[in-house]
C-alpha cells in the first residue's frame, strides 16, 4: 500500500488537504494517508497527529511565544514520519512550519511534494535561494508562479487554483434570507475576519465599530459573520452582545449562501477574496497586524497588492485598507460606496470573470492536475 504523510497548517490548506486527498483516491485507490489536518481533511479519514489549529499562527509577535512548543511539534513530526516511512511526505502551505519538516526529512528520505508555492514573490524574494533540495515537486496554485521558481531549478508545476471547485459561485440566496428570517428588504453584508485566532481577535472589535457606523445609513442592515470552525463559537461569544448582532454562518455551504444574498463584502486578505468573486459580491479587504509585523512588512513586500485579486487583475480591482486605514471610519464609508453605487459594485464584478479565468486548471480541475502531479513524482 502506497503511504502518504500529509501536513496541513491552517483552514484554508485544510480544505486544500480535503479535495487532494479525495483526487488521488479517485486516481489511486487504497493510498493510506497519515499526517497533521483539521476538520475536512477528518472527513477524508485523516486522523491528525496533534490539532491543526496548533500551527495557525502568524506575524512576529503572534509566534515568538509558541517558538518552544513549534519546535516541539516539529520534532514529533519529524520522528512520525521516520516511524512510519511514507513513500511520499506532501505539505500544503504553512511554510513556516511545513518547510521545516521538508528540510529535517532530506533528500534521503522519503519523496517530498509542497502544494501551494511561498509566497516568496511577494516579499523577502531572496529566500527562494534557500529552497533548492527542499522538495522534488512545487505545486504551484497561481499562475505567475512558475515564471518565478523555474529559473531556480525548483521544479514547479501549475495546476490552478482549487477555489473554482468550491462551488463559491453555487450559493442560494433564498435559502439563507428564509433560514434566518430576513425580509426581501434586508441588505446584508459580509464580515470575514478570518480562520486564525490572532486574526479575529484585532479585528472582531474594528467590525463591531464599522456596523455602529454603518447602521444609521442602511435601515435595513443584516450583518452576517462568517466564521471558521475551529473558532465559531468564540466569536458568536464575542459579538453576543454587539448592537447590531451579526447571523454567526459555521459551515461552508451556508457561507456560500450567505454570498449570494450579500450586497457587499468586508473581508481579510486571502482565498476569501477569490471565493467572493466567484459569488460576484462587491467587496473591500482590509487586514490589521501587530505593529511590529506591519513595520517589517512595508519594508519587505514587492508587489503592488496584497489581495489575490487585484494581483490577479493586475490593477486595484477592490479597495485595500490594510493597518492605518483599517479603521471603523473608513471601512464604514467604503461599504456605504458599494451599497449605494451600482456602477461601482458593477465594474468590480466585471473585472472578477477576467482574473478567474486565469485560475483554470490546464486539464481537467485544479484538485486533479495537482493529483496527477503527486502521483507522477511516486511514478
């Protein structure tokens, strides 16, 4: 029996870890899968190591207190994988961790697969010297990206982005106004703060503040909160007593139908972007870190955008308002902008369909072409 030892660090490589799991079976029935995941890859029938939500840390000052207890976890992975000796080890995403275990396992262990390219591109671009030897395949989402790691004899392969397979694009909206007793007069409005801890917590009480403002002009405002499994029910603790309470949305397909009721979207940076834009929802994006993070950060990022769609669109598609501008004043006036400017809200949608396309797995869907290039390098 084929063996693979599969790391996932966060949620959305979770979900990435879930759908590539369910390929190479398709293409591969009877592979055994072990390794570290959250609650999707457990649907495939992973039972993760220690809990994934362990590894969902980021910027400086979120991790420097974990360091210990990372590297702790490192050394368990690394001995379970020399336990169990897989034919392959494949990470998704989570470098800061995940290449860690590429470089501890070497080139004498087992084949080493990393899905989801470091964003290397965008910032600190001198790291990618470090990678040659780390893997023998890099599974690249975007498509830009093999133009940058090709030159470095790192071996990447696009296979497009699995976000077209979310069925993002799919939800109903008639289903969540009914389930949650909205009115067809109701305006909602997405708030994403994201799947990490450290994440909702900066800017779960900026969002608080932007509803306060944005209530008094949309009579009609239905917040509605999508929030990642793992801390779903802290946050509906959390905003249990906000003024304008928020519908607290769990699980995928209600997210999704939640999108297509939206009129508008404030979301962090991510997937998330490139999920409503499947959904056609006008959105802004906005991120809050650590003050010493952000510092570092301006002074080592390389592209022009920080939101996977703008960079895919090549041009300011949706508004950033990330640090200073993440304010409850600002992103209270933008989305008014989008509610009530339908030539806005319509060229952002415009301008969704051009960077997709660009997404497109070249044969068959992304899940599957990134199968086909695990199982090509076990031959």
């Amino acid at each position: 029996m084929t063996k693979i030892f599969i790391i996932a660090g966060e949620a959305s490589g979770d979900v990435l870890g879930y759908r590539l799991m369910t390929a190479l079976r398709a293409l591969r029935p009877g592979l055994e899968f072990s390794g570290i995941g959250g609650a999707r890859m457990a649907e495939a029938g992973l039972v993760s190591l220690f809990p994934m939500q362990e590894l969902a840390l980021m910027g400086l000052a979120e991790i420097l207190p974990r360091v210990l207890h990372l590297k702790a976890r490192l050394r368990q992975t690394v001995q379970a994988i020399a336990a169990q000796k897989p034919d392959i080890v494949l990470t998704i995403d989570s470098p800061g961790f995940t290449l860690r275990v590429l470089k501890a396992v070497g080139a004498n262990g087992p084949k080493r697969v990393h899905y989801v390219a470091p964003q290397v591109w965008a910032w600190r671009q001198e790291r990618v010297k470090h990678f040659p030897g780390l893997w023998d395949e890099l599974i690249c989402l975007l498509p830009f990206e093999p133009d940058f790691f090709a030159p470095h004899g790192l071996h990447p392969v696009f296979a497009g982005h699995p976000v077209l397979e979310s069925g993002a694009d799919k939800g109903d909206a008639a289903r969540f106004l009914a389930r949650h007793r909205l009115g067809p007069e109701a305006v909602p409005v997405v708030l994403m703060p994201g799947s990490r801890v450290t994440e909702t917590k900066r800017l779960l009480p900026v969002f608080r503040e932007t509803l306060a403002l944005l209530a008094p002009h949309v009579p009609n405002l239905a917040p509605v909160l999508a929030a990642a499994p793992g801390i779903a029910d802290a946050v509906a603790a959390y905003t249990a007593n906000w003024p304008h309470k928020p519908v607290i949305v769990r699980d995928v397909q209600e997210r999704y139908d939640a999108f297509a009721a939206a009129r508008a979207a404030l979301t962090k940076s991510g997937t998330s972007t490139l999920e409503l834009a499947m959904a056609g929802v006008p959105m802004a994006v906005t991120y809050q870190v650590n003050p010493v993070s952000a510092w570092f950060g301006r002074r080592l990022i390389k592209v022009p955008h920080v939101a996977m769609i703008n960079l895919l669109a090549k041009r300011a598609l949706v508004p950033e308002l990330l640090q200073e501008q993440c304010h409850p004043e600002i992103l209270a006036a933008t989305l008014l902008h989008l509610l009530r400017d339908d030539e806005a809200a319509a060229a952002q949608r415009a301008g969704y369909a051009e960077a997709l396309a660009s997404l497109h797995a070249p044969e068959g869907t992304p899940s599957h072409a990134a199968a086909k290039a695990v199982l090509s390098v076990l031959g």
